[in-house]
C-alpha cells in the first residue's frame, strides 16, 4: 500500500479593519490510498480478505470451491441480490478462519455452489452445528448447477451465456451479470444444453449476452437465443475490456478492481465486491497490464484501484505501471491572489488552482490561523468575524 502527501503552504492576507491572519491552503492527498491489496497467504485467505474489507455483517453468503471454476463460475450472479460475499473452501471442511469469519458477520444461511464431490456433505453438518441453514445449487455437472443458480435468479433481466469449458470470459462478466441479476448461463461450444432450452422457452427475455468469440461459443447460438448480442476480443483481456466499455453506463468508475486473467479465484471472490460497489473487473497479465485497459480507467476517473491476490498473482510490476499511468500527482497548487480586503461582517471567496490541470484528486483545503478573526469553509469562502490585533511578531 503506498501513500502520498503533498502540502503547500499559501500566505493570504486578509485586510480586517486593518489586521492581518494566515490562510492555509493544502493538497492533502496522505489519506489518498491509490493503488492497494486485498490478499492473503493462498486463495482461501485471499477470499476471506475481500469478505472482511466489504461486509462487516452477512446473513447470506455464498460458498465455492476454491478447487477447480466450472461449478464456482456461475455462483457470482447471486451476490448483490442476496448481498453475500463469497467465500471459498476446500470441498472437505471449512478451516478455522472461514468458521470465524462466518461467526463475525452472523450468518445465518450458506448457499453452496455445486455437488457433494465438490463441496462435500460434512461442510454442511459443520454449517449445521454452527447454527447456520444450507441451501445447496448443485446438479450433475457444471452446466446443470448454472441452470439451478439461474432458476434461482430469474430471467427477467436478461441471461449471460458464457462458455463452461474455461474462467475468464464468465469471470470478466461476473460483477455486472451480479449487479444487473441476470444468471451466467454455462454452455458448450454447440450450444446450451436442453434442459436449459427448456427453461428458456417461451420465457421473455429482454437480451441475451454471448460472451466470448466463436472459438468459444458457435454462432448458431446467436440465432437461437432472443435478442442475442456477442462481445467479445481476440483475447480474454480484450474481451473483459469490451465488456467494461458496453455496460459502462453501469459502472460506478470510483474504484476498479483489477485481477489475473490467468486464474480464477481471486476475481470470482472479488465479483461479489465488485458488484456490491457496481464497479467492475479488470483482468490482466502478472506482469504487466494492458495500456488500452489502464487508459479506459483514466478516461473514466478512476481514483482508486484495488488489486486482488498478492504479488504471484498481479506482480508489484502492474503496481507500479497503475501507480504511474493511472494517476497524475499533484505538482503545485497556486492561489490566484495573494491578498484580500475583507471588512468584519463581509465575505470573499478564494480561488486556487492544482496543477497540473489532470491531476487526480486535486482538492485544495482551505484553513484559518485564527477562525476568532476570520473563517473559511471547504469551498474558499471567507468571512471577516472580527478585527484581529497582531503581537509583537506580527502573528493575530
């Protein structure tokens, strides 16, 4: 985690039936975290870590392996309406720290995400003994559990149709198929299975988004679904940034989350994050991040990034280039006059300008030496109180 300060001191004099006081006027940017962690020693942890810094309570949460993602993928479109992180296991036995994270936020209901040989029946007898209710969305395989999560979700916002075979392209997709409540539908390459042709039949669905290219899923699938429309890159970072441009209007660009695109744990732990925020997810290489991607942040204001998994996952290397690509630091701030006339009772405001013109954050707090003379609010706007009476060093 890094921090900057940057402090200018700025002389004004203020004319108060001829006395004088000490304005401040100061880039406090120390407090300004602009690039920070959310990590821990393996997945698990890294899990708990993003639970912890977005939930201080959770009746709902969700529960995934932290083994393989075919089942996982599907699990991060339940979390803004349950409002539940999502927190992963080892298919036998929720370790000490999953248990006392789960007692700290006072859950009461677990959803668990795939079959017995994925997240096995004695994790739900140690939720029981923990007073905590199950409630397992699982099927024979990978494709049936994303139907059982999309019954449970509904349709009435549209569907996401990504492929089942690999992470990314759902991945890239999870914070907003959450925030939006649409389900992420698994397929093959050739199409959904019928179950859940079944299901979609004769069901009105507004759109429906095929992830990822046809190397991914065939283009007969756009014919068969309703109101289909493909994004997708030549690459999964790509894909992932196509993905952030379409539903930018969705986004809250404040904070973005940045993960590997070469594994699946961390962003899917951070889907449920990401969306509580309605921000979004973007993916890159361990060592270094796409430039299109860092400028598509900038260009939208994006004050803060945080980085989920440790250094193994997304080096200090991308750190350091959103460090410095992402954000302009402050090089000066400067007042447009130096000295004010200002009568008891009478109100001026002052003007100051950070430079350089795209600084990121460039806020300016304004200060009184001596608010029994005169006072300043957040805005540069003084107001004369009383005549001020100087020592013999010429302080008020």
């Amino acid at each position: 985690m890094k921090k900057y300060a940057f402090l200018v001191m700025l002389t004004l004099f203020v004319l108060l039936s001829s006395s004088k006081i000490t304005l401040v006027s100061a880039q406090e940017t120390n407090e300004n975290v602009f690039t920070s962690r959310l990590s821990g020693s393996d997945r698990y942890e890294t899990s708990l870590e993003i639970a912890r810094n977005g939930w201080t309570k959770a009746p709902n949460v969700i529960i995934a392996t932290g083994a393989n993602f075919p089942d996982a993928l599907s699990a991060s479109a339940l979390s803004k309406s349950l409002d539940a992180p999502i927190i992963l296991t080892k298919p036998d036995l929720l370790n000490k720290d999953v248990v006392s994270e789960l007692k700290s936020l006072g859950t009461k209901k677990a959803y668990l995400i795939g079959g017995a040989s994925v997240i096995n029946s004695s994790i739900e007898s140690q939720l029981k003994s923990l007073g905590i209710s199950t409630k397992r969305l699982g099927g024979k395989d990978r494709f049936e559990t994303s139907l059982k999560i999309a019954k449970e979700i509904g349709v009435e916002n549209g569907v996401i149709v990504a492929t089942g075979m690999n992470f990314p392209d759902a991945l890239s997709i999870a914070p907003i198929a959450s925030s939006q409540e649409m389900p992420i539908l698994l397929s093959r390459k050739s199409g959904l299975d019928e179950q859940m042709k079944s299901y979609l039949k004769d069901k009105k669905i507004p759109v429906s988004y095929l992830i990822g290219g046809e190397a991914a899923l065939d283009s007969s699938l756009e014919k068969s679904l309703p109101n289909s429309k493909r994004l997708s890159g030549n690459t999964r970072y790509e894909t992932n940034l196509a993905i952030n441009q379409v539903f930018k209007d969705k986004i809250d660009f404040t904070k973005a989350y940045i993960a590997t695109g070469t594994s699946f744990p961390d962003a899917l732990s951070g889907s449920a994050l990401a969306s509580k925020n309605n921000a979004g997810i973007f993916l890159t290489k361990k060592e270094e991040m796409a430039k299109e991607a860092i400028d598509y942040m900038s260009d939208n204001g994006v004050n803060e990034a945080v980085i989920l998994g440790g250094s193994n996952a997304v080096s200090t290397k991308v750190e350091g280039q959103l460090e410095k690509e992402l954000y302009v630091h402050v090089s000066s701030v400067k007042i447009e006059q130096e000295s004010y006339e200002v009568l008891v009772g009478e109100t001026k405001t002052l003007v100051a300008s950070v430079l350089p013109k795209n600084a990121t954050n460039p806020s300016v707090a304004w200060k009184s030496s001596n608010e029994d003379v005169a006072i300043v609010d957040e805005e540069g706007k003084v107001t004369g109180k009383s005549v001020g009476i100087r020592d013999n060093h010429g302080n008020l």
